[in-house]
C-alpha cells in the first residue's frame, strides 16, 4: 500500500513523495519490530525521511468490499492537514488508491497555500481521474509562467484522460486564446465545453466560465453579469482577469476608460502577482499610456514570474517600452534591433499595442518588418500609416497593402479622418469592389463604408438602398439557420437607416436609435454606431453626450483623428486643460505627418491660443 500510495501521489501540484525504500528504513530505525507506533513516533519517522507531511491510514475488507482511510498531518506541528475514505470492490484496489489520493491532494493544496489550486478550484475539480489532475496541476504550474504550449500540451492530457473535466476545457480555452486569437476554433470549442459542463462546476467558477463564453461570442451584453462577478469575489482573481479581459478587448465598445481598465488589470496583478498571463495586458496598457516608470516595473516584475529574459513576452513588452518610451539612446537601439528580433516578438508588439498607442508614426517601423514577415496582415501597416498622417506614402502603397480594398475608399477616408479634400461622388466605390451582400459575397465593411460615403456627400437614397440589400442577406442569413451573422446584418442596415435619418431629417431620433443600438456586440458595426454617435452629437451641440464616443474611438485604432475632434470639442466646452491634452495627443501622433495637412495648422494654432490662458 506504501509503494502504490507513493506512486499515486509522486509529482501532484508540485509535491513528491519519499521513497518506499528510505521510509521503511527509517521507520525500521525508529520503531524497530514493534507492530504499531503513535502519531509522535511516526511524525519523526517522517522527519527524519526529510517529509513536510505524513500521510497514515488503514485498510479494512468485509465480504467483496474493501474501504481505505486515510489522515494528512504537518510533520513539523501535527496540524490535521485533512482526511479521505474510499469504499469499493476488492479488485479495484488501484483505482481506490486514485480516488483516494484525489481527496488528499486537494485537502494538502488547500491548506499548503498551493498556486495551483486555490481552494474553490479545488471543490469545483470534476475529474475522478488521478492521471488528468497530475496533467492538470501540470499545466496550471506552466500557466503560471506565461508558457502556453507547454500549458496547453498539459491540458491536452488532462481532457484525453478526461473529456469531462469542466476545468481542463476552461484552461485550454484560455490557453488556445493565447496561442491563437480570442475567438479562435479551438478556443471555443473548448470554451463551449466548459459551458456544457457547467453544472459540474462550483458557483463562483460557474458564474466565471459564463462569462468568458460570452466574451468569446462577442456579447457585450453579459458585461452586467461579469462586473457583478467580479464585485461578488473582489478576493478572486480569476474574476478581476475575467473583467479585464472584458475591457480590454470590448472596453471602447462599452465606453469604458483607458483608465479603469489599467485599473482592473492591475487589481488582478494585486490578487494574483505571480500569474503570469496577467502581466501581458497590464504590460501592455502602461506602454500604450505613456507610463514609463509603470511600465518598467511591470517588466521586471514579469521577468522574475516568467523566469526568463528569454521569454517571448517579456522580450516583446521591453522592446515595445524602449521604443515608445525610452530615452534617444533606447529608442535608436531598438530600432538597430527589429530586424533581429523574433518573429513572434514583432507580430504580439504590432497587433495588441498599436490600436492604443499614441504614437502610430513608431508603430509603422514594427508593422513594416512584421509584415515584411508574414507575421501581420497589411492592413494594420495601413492603418498605421494613415493614424501617423503619413498619407503620401499610403497612397504610393494603397495597391500593395489593401489590393482588395476601392482606391476611392482612401479619398473618403483622408477627407473624413485625416482632413483632406472631400472626394468626388463614385458609385463604383460599392458596386465594384464590395460584392453584393445579398449572396454573401459582399464585405459587410466596405458596404457600411460605402453607404457613410453616400449619406456624407449627399446621396442618402443610394445609403438606403445598401440598408436594403443588407436586410436581404439578413434574411437569407436566417433562413440558412446562421443567426449569429443576420443579426449583424440586420444591425448594419438599422443603423444606416438611422444615420442616414439623422444627417437628413431627424438627429434626435437617429441619435435615440442608434444608442438602442450600442453595447449589444463587438463588431464592425459597432465602431461606426459610436462613430456616428460623436459626430450627430457633437453637430447637435450635444458635445458632453459625444465626449465618451469620440474617447472610445481614440482607444480604438482613430487616435489622430479622435484627438483632434476632442481638442475641438473641449476648447468649446471651455475645458482648456483637457483640451491642450488632446491637441498634443493629437500632434504627438502626427508627428511624422505630411507636413501640408490642414489639421497640423489648425491645432498648433489651437495650441497656442490655449497655453497662454493656462499661463
């Protein structure tokens, strides 16, 4: 019973056990030939093997059946550390050992303060299979240090042993969302595993599990559940990590500050500060926001969790700091340094922080060698180019970068965000390039793009008809049992029919509509809903009512563009302070703009008519 006993239990949640052969030698050394010993006399037994804890029990068989039992107590203080009891066939006395073990080794992680398995995971455990637990405590120890695949290699085993443990799919979500993307295959197929086993799982863990599946489907409307989780267990990190995963991915959706979602990541690293995965947005967030000294802190925080300056996300987020805020001597080393940098290094860099950062004009040197390397699509290279003002580039390369994509979209897209010369109207802007949406191979974007450019150069009625054409995809969406994708059809044409009221008749209404609209899900509807939100606000003198539209848009890949209708705004409000923050905002990410754009002008001009009032 020793040997399988030690077999059983060898390398769970990070614990070994002495072996058989030293135990019976110091247990011959100490009790001798005598049958049995007190609990004294076994605990020094045990310290003299060299053990923390000392396991003791006895085997009892009556008729076909056999119970074992078991007690776990503190070498060095004789604490009860916790109890376990088994019954069942003679024959099965291997798996009653498993059994057994399980109950021990939750009861010694609990009260030994493990990491790996806090003590509501541990009465939320839905496996009866040891082999699944030791990969699961496995893949929970490589979790810790931010080492996904060999996280995920862990859990694998885990749900091979085990397809029923609930907390094993949870993991590989996490693990997979990683790996690949949020809303990745195989994220959510383990994510919807998670959900399906649900009721196996304790309340808290329940209530977390649901609401990461809604943020996997894009849900903003679960947001009231996952803050309310969150408020419940304010001592719970994985509920912190939930909610800021919430708003770092849906933050500008939910109008949610850059601020407080800084504050909610930081809250989880306060819970939790040896988890690693928590100090990747967080890393992140302090970068985008200019926080030098935060930003350093993180870093060496995460080098000590992640145990490596070898590790990916650490070389990332150093490299992301010294560019964006190091000294002159930092910045021209990491420069030196992206054509050596690793693949996987320059992709993390580009895709999580360029949509927050304030100074695209640096984010296009890491775009351009990431997608020279397969490791970004050209689009966020474009993207960059045009949040810096770089315009003349971008149309040298509009071919190169968005082939796809109507060359007149660049002209509406410089006159609408960038300043430039209102284009001229172009009914081949839709129909050549967007396909037609009815058969779904129309692009649901460039169709929403089209009809903005028909409503704001005149031409509501050629709108209306693309909110037509949208309803009909929506139907034949739903009729072909795709009800995920008519709805975001059918929320597209709602608010071009809206946008097109208020830039023509009724902005009350319009405003009114597509607020019903907002909040309800992530997606390229959204960002227009709140795009038109600021401006029909803003154009009704409802300028507080668009400050928090315009703000999300900021954080949300418009940084150049939403600053300076910010700068606008609050030096209307007579809000000099704020305002002098955008304008500078706005020039810090046009630093590298074309020189002739009319924007620079009109917020240098701007500027210097607010600093003398601030003295």
């Amino acid at each position: 019973m020793v040997d399988l006993f030690s077999m059983s239990l060898d390398g769970v949640g990070g614990y070994r056990t002495i072996d058989s052969r030293t135990v019976m030698a110091r247990w011959r050394e100490v009790v001798g030939e005598r049958p049995e010993a007190d609990l004294a006399t076994v605990r020094e037994v045990a310290r003299r093997s060299g053990a923390s804890y000392v396991m003791t029990g006895n085997v009892v068989s009556f008729g076909d059946e056999i119970r074992l039992q078991a007690e776990l107590v503190g070498v060095g203080d004789g604490r009860d550390v916790g109890a376990g009891r088994v019954q069942g066939p003679a024959d099965s006395v291997p798996a009653l050992v498993d059994q057994l073990s399980i109950k021990v080794t939750e009861d010694l992680l609990r009260e030994g303060g493990s990491e790996v398995l806090t003590a509501h995971r541990a009465a939320s455990r839905t496996t009866a299979s040891l082999p699944a637990l030791k990969a699961y405590l496995e893949g929970e120890a490589h979790l810790r240090h931010a080492d996904f695949e060999a996280a995920g290699e862990a859990y694998d085993r885990a749900v091979a042993t085990d397809s029923t443990f609930a907390l094993a799919h949870v993991r590989l979500a996490l693990v997979y969302g990683w790996r690949e993307s949020l809303f990745s295959e195989r994220a959510g197929e383990h994510a919807r595993a998670a959900e399906r086993l649900v009721d196996e799982l304790g309340p808290r863990d329940r209530a977390i599990v649901e609401g990461d599946a809604a943020l996997r489907r894009r849900d903003l409307t679960a947001i009231a559940h996952v803050e309310q989780t969150a408020a419940k267990y304010p001592d719970d990190p994985e509920a912190q990590v939930l909610l800021g995963e919430y708003y770092v991915h849906y933050g500008p959706s939910l109008l949610v500050s850059i601020e407080r979602t800084r504050d909610v990541l930081e809250a989880a690293l306060e819970l939790d500060p040896n988890f690693g995965p928590s100090y990747i947005h967080a890393t992140e967030y302090a970068i985008a926001t200019g926080d030098s000294a935060g930003t350093r802190e993180l870093l060496e925080r995460s080098r000590r969790v992640y145990g490596s300056d070898e590790s990916p996300y650490y070389a990332r987020y150093r490299l992301a700091a010294d560019l964006l805020l190091g000294d002159s001597l930092q910045q021209a080393n990491a420069r030196a340094a992206l054509d050596t940098a690793a693949d996987r290094t320059l992709g993390g860099i580009g895709a999580n922080i360029g949509f927050i950062s304030e100074r695209p004009g640096v984010m296009v040197l890491l775009a351009e060698e990431a997608w020279d390397r397969g490791q970004l699509p050209p689009w966020i290279l474009y993207y960059a180019l045009f949040s810096s003002g770089k315009l003349e580039e971008l149309r040298a390369r509009v071919d190169e970068l968005r082939p796809e994509w109507p060359e007149t979209a660049l002209d509406y897209e410089a006159w609408r965000w960038a300043g430039g010369p209102e284009p001229a109207a172009d009914a081949a802007y839709r129909v050549r390039v967007c396909g037609d949406v009815a058969d779904r191979t129309g692009r649901l974007d460039c169709s929403i793009e089209g009809a903005a450019w028909r409503i704001e150069t005149g031409d509501a009625t050629a709108a209306l008809e693309i909110a037509a054409e949208l309803r009909i995809a929506s139907d034949s969406m739903l009729a072909a049992g795709d009800s995920v994708h008519a709805k975001d059809y059918e929320r597209a044409a709602t608010a071009v029919e809206a946008y097109a009221l208020g830039t023509n008749e009724n902005p009350a209404a319009a405003i009114e509509a597509l607020e019903r609209l907002a909040k309800r899900r992530s997606d390229s509807v959204d960002w227009w809903i709140r795009l038109w939100l600021a401006d029909l606000n803003a154009r009704e003198g409802r300028r507080r009512e668009a400050v928090p539209y315009y703000e999300s848009l900021r954080r949300d890949g418009m940084v150049a563009f939403a600053s300076f209708r910010l700068g606008q705004i609050y030096q209307e409000l007579g809000r000099p302070d704020e305002a002098v923050d955008a304008y500078s905002t706005f020039l810090q990410a046009w630093e590298e703009a074309d020189a002739d754009l009319p924007w620079l002008a009109e917020a240098r001009a701007a500027l210097e008519e607010l600093l003398p009032e601030q003295g």
